[in-house]
C-alpha cells in the first residue's frame, strides 16, 4: 500500500513541477514593470484556466499524500534501538580481536644471531 502510495507522490510531484513551470506568471509581460499592464496584481483573477484548477488539485493529492506517509512512517517504528541493543546479532557472534590496520606494515622478523646462545640452565656457569 505504501509503495503504491510512494509513486503517485512521486508522479504528482513530476506532474506538478511540469504544470506550474506552464503556467504564465501575473505581470510577466516587460511592460508590467513600468506601470503599462491592465491586470492587477492583487486583484480578482476570475475563475482560472485550466492549468489553474489542474495545479489545484494536484496540490490537494500532493498534500494528501504527504500525510498519509508521514503517518504510515510513525506507525513502522515499533521500538528504540536502545531497548536491545544486542538482539539484532545473531547468537555466538563475537566482536574480533583488535586487528592492525590495514595499511601497516607487518612486524619486522628478528634478525639471525651468527652464533645462537645456549638456553641458559640453572646451575650451569660460563
């Protein structure tokens, strides 16, 4: 239902950019701006062009959308992360050892005595 819900959204919001970017803006002609134009700005409109009512009730499926999943959003979450914090990892699982990075270089081997010693034994002198 929600992924329904989803794509008319997102039609709506396509189909919605499309139909405003259409329509002709009050006072869009040059000479609006020197006081030459008969429309009023603020003024009665009458009843509106079809792109008008078209954008209307795009808006109103917009809006209506937009709530529905913002409360089918709050009704998912059943809990807090907080509560269980280890009953997503399965059973066993341990976290690893500390590891070296990924870029350090491994430990040097020692270097080879010429003349090994002798393990030292209790008791015994040199």
């Amino acid at each position: 239902m929600v992924s329904i819900v989803i794509s008319i959204h997102v039609i709506v919001c396509v189909a919605m950019v499309i139909i405003i970017l259409l329509q002709q803006g009050k006072g869009a002609e040059v000479g609006a701006v020197f006081g030459g134009s008969s429309q009023t700005v603020f003024g009665a409109s009458g009843a509106g062009n079809a792109l008008t009512k078209t954008t209307w009730a795009l808006a109103i499926i917009f809006f209506s959308t937009s709530i529905f999943l913002a409360l089918a959003s709050s009704r998912r979450v059943t809990g807090s992360i907080f509560e269980h914090p280890f009953s997503s990892m399965p059973a066993g699982s341990v976290m690893p050892a500390k590891q070296a990075p990924k870029n350090a270089n491994p430990a040097a081997p020692a270097p080879a005595a010429a003349n090994p010693a002798a393990p030292a034994t209790p008791g015994s002198t040199k």
